[in-house]
C-alpha cells in the first residue's frame, strides 16, 4: 500500500519540501521509491514527467535543482 498519493503533484510538494534553501534535492528514484512505497521505475517516470513539465532539472545523478526556485515565503 502507497504512503501518499503518488503524482507529479504530491512528488513535487515532497522535493519542496525537502530540498535545500537554494532549491536542490539530494535525491533520486530509489529515494522516492522508498518513501512512496513504489518501484523505482515509477519513480524515475515521475522524475521524468517532472523534468518533462520544466519544474526540475537534473544537474547530475542524485541532485536536482527546482526551477524558477523563490524562497519558501516569497511570493510569485
């Protein structure tokens, strides 16, 4: 049984959430895996579709970067 709901949605909210004051992620598929409680290659689909909809970028293996990052309080 999935933790979450497990979308492009939820997904972002959870690399928001946990990504760094300049908007970089440490993490990968294997990581979402384990906390959505999904296979890794939904992950990497999802990870995918992220990069596909431009609100992430893969800068190497295991770090992402949040695009058009603003502070947590700053508004659009």
């Amino acid at each position: 049984m999935k933790k979450r709901h497990f979308d492009w949605e939820y997904v972002f909210e959870y690399i928001w959430q946990h990504c760094d004051k300049d908007g970089i992620w440490n993490g990968d598929a294997p990581t979402l895996a384990a906390e959505f409680d999904v296979p890794e290659d939904e992950a990497r689909d999802l990870l995918s579709e992220l990069s596909d909809r431009r609100l992430i970028e893969q800068l190497y293996l295991g770090k992402y970067a949040i695009v058009k990052w603003r502070e947590r309080g700053e508004r659009c």
